[in-house]
C-alpha cells in the first residue's frame, strides 16, 4: 500500500469550523459557534441566506457553547478564566452586539438550570455565591439582567424545574454513595421537600431527574433500579406509583426527546455499538423515518423552535465529520446546513470498528478499533487510548485522537473498561474500588486480544489518556512496565487519595460517591495509596510525556508535580509539558496544537509511527 499524506494536525485538532448550532425560538435565525480572527465566537445567519456574520469578538479562549434566550432576543454562553470552570454567565444582542455579563462575581461559578421557550421573560440559575459548596436557585430576568434568589440550597444537586420554572425536584446523596430523588409541590420557597425515590450506590450513577409533566404531577427520570439497565419512568408525585416507559435489556438510555408542549417523552436512543432510537409517541414515527432516510450517521436532536415545526440535526459519523440539517416536519424534508470539519470529510480517515472480548474473570467487555488505511493489520505498534470519566464511555463518532493515530501508523484500541457505563449497572459496577485494578486488567485483556489476531505487535505499543485515562496511563506505566513501551498522562492523577481531598468545594455533595467507588482517604489511605502510580514509581523503567493545565480545578497540577518529582529523582527518562494558561484540558487551539505535535514526535520515537513534520523538518 502506498503510504497516503498525514492529515494535518490543524485539521484534526485545530478550531472546528462551526458547532453548537441553535435555531432561534422563532425560527427565523440560526447562532453557531465559529472562529473569528482565529477565535472561537458566536456567529449569526438567517437560514437560507448569505448574511452569516460574527456577533462576538472574543480573543483568548474563545466560545464553545451558545443558546438563545426564550425571549429570542439575545444569545447566551458561558466562559471561564484560563480553564479555571468558574463559569460566567454572558449574553449579547446579535443586533447590536451590547454584551452584558449577568454573573459578575470572582470565584463563582454559574450552572443553567431552568429555560423554557413558553417562559420568555426569566431563566433560572445555580450560583455558588453564598457557599462553594452549594448552587442556590436565581431567577435571572432577561430584560434588566436582574438576579433574585428563588431557592437557598438545602444540600442538592441536578435540579429540575417545573413548566413554571419553579425548582420542584432535586438529588440528594446519601453518606452510602446512594443517592434520593426529592420533590416538592408547588408553594414557592418555603415549600417542603420530601423524599420520592430513594437508591443505594448502585444505582446512584443511572437515577437522574429529567422533566415533569404538563400539570406538575409526574416526574420522569430514569434509573436502573428494579432493573440492570437504565429505564426511563414515570414517578407521580402524590404516591410514587412508578410506570416504565422504556427500557433495552443490555444498553443503557443515553437520551430522550420529549414533545415541547405535552412534555412527553416520543422517542428514545439507547447506546450500543451505535446509537439505537426507539419511538415512544406514533405521532412522530414518520418523523424518525424521515430523519434516518436523511443521513446514514447517528442522529441526535440538537435544537428546534418554538412551535415545533423546524428542528435542528446533526448526524455523527465515525469516519467523517458530524453533518448538521435543518428539518422541517411538516413536510418531513431536511435540508443540509454545514459539518463541523469539511476539511476531513475526504481526508480518508477510517471507520472505527466495534469489538468484544472476554475478560479474565469472564465479563464480556466491548471496545472500538481504528486501523491505519494504508498499511496491513500486522504486527502494527498500537496505542491503548482510555477514555476519562472513568463513568463514560467510548462511542461510535469521530473521535479526532483515534483517526490521529491511526493516520500515524498505529493502531488504537479503546476499551470500555469495567466501571464504563452504557452496559448497565453490574457492568458499571463492577468497577468499583478498581481504579488500577480489574479496570486496568480490561485494558491489558483487550490489549492481549488483538495480540492474539495478530493486529498488534506485542514489543510497539503504548497507552495515552486525560483525566482518569491520564491515571491509566500512568498505571500502565507504573504497574505494567513489561507491557508497554511508553505512556502518554494528560491531567491524571498520580495519588488517588490526594485527588480527592483535593476535589473542587461544588463536588463535596457528591464525594461519598467517590468513597464508595474509589476508596475514602481517611479511612482506607492504605488501600488508595496500593492503587496510586505514584506508590510504585520504582517499578517504572519505560518512558513517559506528562501534561497539565496549570488552573485545573478537579486535578490538582500539583498531582503532576509530585510524580515528576518522583522520575526526576529516580532518573527515569520523561517529558513534561505545562500549559499556564489551561485547565482540565486544552481549549486553546494553540496549546492543543503544540500539545499534539510533542505527544506524536514522543510516541514516534518510541513506538516508530511517523509525525507531520514541522517547517525546516525532513520527512516524519
């Protein structure tokens, strides 16, 4: 096979062209998020038409995210400061581009917890202004930016409110790592909460409050409770008499369209190898029809307006980039807007594959592979790619790294480790209390698999994560030293029980969670410090490039620091690669860009792929 061209770096990791996508409430207009001057921003069009211009001016970090406020009258986004997630929240006037910060205050951070289009004149907010801990409840009026304080936080999480906009459901953890789903009946402020549904650990992860009904008196969730997989329920409030709406007996929800106005679910998608859509409501059955006629990629509703004519879709593609439609559902036509990266469209990237395996103790575990195009699957040095969370999973979608380093010669393995969700809950729980044990024993079983096919040669292969994926790496290096050549971390830990103390305040509701399934450090120091690479930083003879956002909240740089300490002393032969001006991963084009061009140099002199050379550079 002739060797095709690397794909540029720019192209796979470089700014999209446009994302986040969202149709006005009336429909008329359509707000995306492109790069202007080289920075993401807002940009507005009137469907149809060539009028597309940029509304906001950003010059640093740029925009990722956008809405239109119910009123249809402004745009809506969050940003924070150098990746520290204390999020602000911005609104501008795509008219006259007057640009108001509704949450001016240091160290707080924002969440968005209640629009509704029928609601055009309020939106609610979490801000953790009072205690860091805690979101209270703000109604944020659209018209003056005003803020009045609606609901002082009693200890909950993920809230929800009603078609009012009145918060009348809540999660409360339990000290088991359980959780409770509480409600309230309409009264205001002062109206009790009391408790409708109540889990333990194990289904703490899959019970989630989505919406209520039209008059208030249900509450639909989902939850694996009575059940292995994640079903979506009714719940009425007066008596918690539960109805099941939907349920697949292997793979969990991963979402659910409602009806705008009826507020009942109508269809539902349960993730397999791909992503599964079930019509809950006749009344759109054509519509779905029509939608998989459209496009051959895994469809998700990303917008619509307010009267519920014209939705917003983008199709996902594991070889292509993510292709988004309008769809007009009277007549049931769709008509193509733009992808987020034109520029891979006919870049010969290849579609990943789904595979399975059994693991050592006999749990079946699933996982995708992505080949190179151009050379044979052979004896090819490979990259085991994990996923963070770890309470994720891989999906079938682009997935830039993955076409990365297959363009770069490797082949890349992605397992959907124990403790993944998506499978159910005794899959997902199994993973408990084994971070850098049987979830890493899935990695090195999967590995071993595609060994055993021949695929992957056993003396060329590495491993490369963020986040829980950047501690697997660091394991992989630290307790599987004989296994891999090199290791890839970017922001994992290195000491679990510094991690946690170390979570940011606004996760404290939710730590007994992370007791429960990791290990609690006042008690068990000795177990989590057994689980830690830094514990076995003796045994690390392979080399390894680290990498960290200075700001990040969630994994302390410090997490970096101690470990590279730890390989400076012992001489063991590493990079490591600091960004100031980031956090929990790299927005920043820039860095992203720098970043990708160290970690490919890395694993090429170490695994023997090629790079894309730089300028002044002979051939990679």
């Amino acid at each position: 096979m002739t060797p095709l061209p690397p794909i540029p770096r720019n192209a796979l990791f470089g700014n999209p062209e446009r994302i986040s996508p969202q149709l006005a409430p009336d429909g008329t207009r359509l707000a995306w998020i492109a790069p202007h001057e080289g920075v993401l921003n807002v940009w507005t069009a009137t469907p149809g038409s060539d009028d597309a211009r940029p509304v906001t001016h950003d010059t640093n970090r740029g925009i990722r995210t956008c809405f239109w406020t119910p009123d249809g009258a402004r745009i809506a986004y969050v940003q924070d400061v150098a990746g520290d997630e204390n999020w602000h929240l911005y609104d501008i006037d795509p008219d006259t581009h007057d640009i108001r910060d509704l949450t001016p205050f240091e160290q707080v951070r924002t969440q968005v917890i209640g629009v509704d289009l029928d609601v055009q004149d309020r939106i609610l907010i979490g801000l953790n202004l009072e205690n860091k801990k805690l979101h209270d409840v703000y109604e944020l009026r659209l018209e003056d930016g005003g803020l009045t304080r609606v609901l002082a936080n009693p200890g909950l999480v993920a809230m929800v409110a009603d078609s009012d906009l009145e918060v009348r459901a809540a999660i409360a953890a339990r000290p088991d790592g359980g959780r409770t789903v509480m409600v309230r009946d309409k009264g205001g402020p002062d109206a009790p909460w009391r408790p409708l549904l109540e889990v333990g650990h194990e289904d703490s992860l899959s019970t989630v409050p989505l919406r209520f009904d039209a008059d208030g008196a249900r509450l639909l969730l989902t939850t694996s409770a009575d059940a292995n997989t994640t079903r979506l329920v009714w719940v009425r409030l007066a008596d918690g008499e539960r109805e099941v709406v939907a349920e697949h007996p292997r793979f969990d929800i991963v979402s659910v369209v409602g009806g705008r106005r009826t507020r009942q679910p109508q269809m539902v998608a349960f993730g397999g190898n791909r992503t599964e859509w079930h019509v809950l409501d006749p009344a759109i059955a054509g519509d779905l029809e029509a939608l998989r006629g459209l496009d051959d990629g895994d469809l998700r509703l990303v917008s619509r307006d307010r009267e519920d004519a014209t939705w917003l879709i983008a199709y996902d593609h594991s070889g292509g980039p993510t292709r988004f439609y309008t769809f007009h559902r009277p007549t049931r036509t769709g008509t193509y807007l733009f992808s987020d990266r034109p520029a891979l469209e006919d870049a010969g990237l290849t579609p990943i594959e789904p595979f399975s395996f059994t693991a050592r103790d006999g749990l079946t575990v699933h996982g995708y592979l992505t080949f190179p195009t151009d050379r044979a699957r052979r004896d090819l040095p490979t990259v085991v790619k994990v996923h963070g969370g770890p309470w994720t999973r891989d999906s079938w979608r682009l997935d830039s790294e993955a076409q990365w380093l297959a363009d770069r010669g490797y082949l890349c393995v992605q397992v959907n480790f124990r403790g993944s969700t998506g499978y159910g809950k005794e899959f997902t729980n199994a993973g408990d209390r084994e971070w850098g044990g049987r979830m890493h024993d899935d990695l090195i079983d999967g590995l071993a698999w595609v060994i055993e096919r021949g695929y992957a040669d056993p003396d060329r292969v590495g491993i490369y994560g963020g986040s829980y994926g950047g501690y697997a790496a660091l394991v992989g290096a630290a307790f599987t030293p004989d296994v891999f050549r090199c290791a890839v971390d970017v922001v994992g830990p290195s000491s679990l029980a510094t991690l946690i103390r170390g979570i940011p305040a606004y996760w404290a509701p939710t730590v007994a969670q992370m007791h429960t399934r990791v290990g609690n450090p006042e008690t068990e120091a000795e177990f989590l410090w057994s689980r830690s690479p830094l514990s076995r930083v003796d045994d690390i003879r392979i080399p390894l490039l680290i990498v960290h956002g200075a700001n990040d909240p969630r994994v302390k740089q410090s997490e970096s620091e101690q470990i590279v300490a730890a390989l400076r002393a012992k001489g063991i032969p590493h990079e490591y690669l600091v960004f100031p001006d980031e956090g929990h991963g790299m927005a920043r084009p820039e860095n992203r860009l720098r970043f990708y061009a160290c970690a490919e140099r890395f694993l090429a002199a170490h695994l023997g792929g090629r790079f894309e050379p730089e300028p002044g550079d002979g051939e990679g």
